[in-house]
C-alpha cells in the first residue's frame, strides 16, 4: 500500500503592478489628506503643500531602499526579512517586534476612526457595533483570498479617488467664482499666511504619517508575479502618486482657505466641504471617509497577518499558530483571525491613546530597512559586485538621517509605550537566543524569481 505526502499549500502568485499599486495606495488612503488637512495647516501656518511635498521628497529616500531590498530579497516579512538577511538574525527579530506595533496595531486604529465617523453621524448606534462590523466584513474578506480583497479594493478605491476628484475640482471653481482664474496659480499654499521653517517642518513630519504603509507591499512579494521587478517599482509608483495627491489636494484646498486658524481644525475638511458643495457634498464626503477606513483596514490587516505568518514559518512566533497556511484559501487564517483579535481592543479605547504609539516601531523599521541597504551594498562589494553608491549608500544614509529626525518628533507617549514594547521584545529574544548567544530560529526561504 503506498502512501503520499502532500505538500504544504503555498503563496498564490496572482498580483501584478497594478494590484500592487491599488493595494498600497489603499493602505495609505489618500483621503487621508482631507482628514488630517487642518491640523497641518495650523501647524504650517497655513503651508500644507510645502509639508507634504517635504514629507514626499523624504520618504522618496526611504522607498527607493525598500525597493533595493524587496529585488535583492523577494520574500514576505519586509523589514524583518531584510535586517536579519543583511546584518543579523537578532537584531532582524528586533525590528520584526517592532514592526509589529504598526501591523498589528494599524488595523485596529482604521477600525476605530471609522466606527467613529459612523457613530457621529448616527448616535443611537453604540460603536462596538461600527467596530464589530468593520472587523467582520475585513476578516471575511480578507479569508477568502488577496484576490477577492484585490478586486474589493479596486471599487472602493474608485470611489475614493472619484470624491478627492470632485474636491479639488469644486474647491478649484470656488477659487474661480472669488478670485477669477488667475487664483489658481498662487504660492500661498506653499509659503503660507505666516509660516516659518519650523512650523513647515514640524507639519512635515505629521504628512510623514499619511505615507506610513507604502512599504506595505513587500510583505505580498510571495504572491506577486515577478516580484524582483515588479515589487520596487510599485513601491516608488506608490510613494509618488499617493504624495502627489497630498500636495495637489492640500494645495487645492489650502487655496480656498489660505491661513491655518479653524473654528475645528480636526474637523475643518467637513466645512470646506459644505462650503464649496453644499450639504449633500458634505454628506458624501462623509461616506467616502468611512469607505475609506473600510479599505484601509483590508489593506492593513492582510498585510499585518503576511508578516505574522513570515515570523511563524521562521519559529520566531509559534509555527503551528501562525505559520500556517489554509489548504482550502491557501491563506494564513490565523494570522488573519488574529489581527481581528487584536482589532477588538479598540471597543475599549479612543481614537487619540490608539494611535500614540503605532508610529514609533515603522520609523524604526525605516531606518533599519536604510541601514541594511548599505550593508548590503558593502557585502555585494566585497564579493566583487558592483552596486550604484548613490542608490546604495548616498540615497539611503539620508533617508536614515530624515526617519531619526521624525522618530524624535514623535510625543512622549509614543516613545515611552514603543519603548516599553522594544524592551518586551528583547526579553522575548534573550529567552529565545539563550542569552543571545545564538541565532533566532530561521527556516530556509525559496527566494522568487
């Protein structure tokens, strides 16, 4: 009687740049521009444009390395993959944890704004409901396959990009109906009422935070089609059309109110909308937000669970839980299921404590990510492979230097919690290492092709 094993369902290559590009500008959600608009622009004095078009040039830096990593490792795991490759498994770990913070955390943060814009506009629904619902409909979806998430995302997408469309075309005819045409072309929005280098600077860290997650894409390199191609190209395609969009939409927007002093600046997108549309715009402006936490959420939590599952087929998280793939959906449901647990957290939280702390572990991924692109460069060097200085070493030495610079922004709270969860972490390792004495488990990867 003979016998067969059968092997390990795998990754489903299906992805290609497009989706790629869908994926990541979703999980940036360039409706966000509008959300945050006030803040920045009182912190800018009213530049908004000049903040996100620094913050654009910056992260610039940061992806071109990601790109770098992503065709020399075409493997999920992103940034924990590319530290423990190039410098060491430890410390790869390290950064794994880390990371973390934003993966595990971010959905949870999408989850709980949208609930709250739902819950504003209809008060007598509690919000674990909104919260319950974003978590199912996501988790389900998500399930089933990154192709049917894919084809989700699409639409919502569509939607989303259509309402910023019809934003800066009717904040642009409002400029027209004030000022006439010639007040289109102004540098206010970029030099501002009374802006200065600091106050431009410090908004530019905070429109460093509507690009968090392009690098997002990485962790789906094992189900993208020629990834050592495609991935860094979607990962700069990503970078430049979601900061293009944050500086035409803030410029836009800043157009038709220059200066950055708001009755509500965390609420100031929703004036301007029934100011240049009318109530019903506003109405819709309001759908399009939630619509666009919903596909965000999908986004983030299929990407979080990608690098749950890479840090558990390496036993650095328990294999059996989270190493696994689903013979039927050939996806890693426990993974999935628990980024949803954790989603559950943010029934007992608000908006402000949520998102304290989950910047600290991506710009310390930044930063390593640009460190391990160096080291490589020097590894390659030694073996006597010629690589580009100025993409391997110029590019990503200032890309290192900006991330410290927003690690450093970042408020008490967010430094105090990510350092706690660092600590946590090395302790974890040491238990794991034996005293860090030796390497973290690490299971042999089929790199793609």
């Amino acid at each position: 009687m003979s016998t067969s094993t059968a092997a390990p369902p795998t990754l489903s290559r299906t992805l290609r740049l497009p989706s790629l590009v869908i994926f990541g500008l979703a999980y940036l959600t360039p409706l966000i521009v509008l959300g945050i608009f006030g803040v920045i622009a009182s912190e800018t004095g009213g530049a908004s444009a000049s903040a996100y078009l620094f913050a654009l040039i910056a992260m610039l830096f940061t992806a071109n390395s990601y790109g770098r990593m992503a065709a020399a490792f075409p493997v999920a795991g992103s940034a924990y993959t590319y530290v423990r490759r190039t410098i060491d498994g430890r410390i790869g770990f390290l950064v794994g944890w880390a990371t973390m913070l934003d993966y595990l955390f971010l959905p949870m943060v999408i989850w709980l704004i949208g609930g709250s814009y739902l819950q504003a506009q209809f008060p007598g629904v509690p919000m674990p409901v909104w919260i319950l619902g974003f978590i199912l409909i996501t988790t389900v979806l998500n399930i089933i396959g990154i192709k049917v998430a894919d084809r989700v995302n699409l639409v919502l997408m569509s939607f989303q990009i259509l309402v910023i469309v019809f934003f800066v075309v009717l904040s642009f005819a409002d400029v027209v109906r004030a000022d006439g045409a010639g007040g289109l072309f102004s540098a206010t929005p970029f030099t501002g009422v009374d802006a200065g280098i600091a106050g431009i600077a410090g908004g530019a860290a905070i429109a460093a935070y509507s690009f968090l997650g392009f690098d997002a894409v990485t962790t789906l390199t094992e189900e993208t089609v020629e990834p050592r191609r495609t991935v860094p190209r979607a990962i700069m395609l990503i970078a430049l059309i979601g900061g293009g969009i944050f500086v035409v939409v803030s410029y836009a927007v800043q157009l038709v109110h220059p200066g950055g002093v708001f009755e509500n600046s965390d609420a100031a997108a929703f004036e301007i909308a029934n100011r240049i549309g009318g109530a019903f715009f506003g109405a819709v402006f309001l759908a399009a937000l939630v619509i666009a936490q919903f596909t965000s959420g999908i986004a983030a939590q299929a990407a979080g669970s990608r690098l749950l599952y890479a840090m558990g087929r390496d036993g650095v998280l328990p294999r059996a839980f989270f190493g696994r793939l689903n013979a039927r959906f050939r996806t890693p449901v426990l993974s999935i299921l628990a980024i949803a647990a954790v989603g559950l957290i943010a029934i007992f939280m608000d908006v402000t404590t949520s998102t304290s702390f989950i910047n600290f572990g991506a710009f310390l991924a930044f930063i390593m990510v640009n460190l391990s692109v160096i080291v490589h460069w020097a590894r390659e060097r030694r073996e006597g492979r010629a690589l580009s200085p100025l993409l391997y070493v110029v590019c990503p030495a200032i890309g290192m230097v900006v991330v410290a610079y927003l690690l450093v922004q970042l408020d008490v709270n967010a430094l105090t919690l990510g350092s706690i969860w660092l600590g946590i972490g090395v302790v974890i390792l040491a238990i794991t290492t034996r005293g860090f004495r030796r390497q973290p488990p690490e299971l042999a990867l089929d790199e793609a092709e």
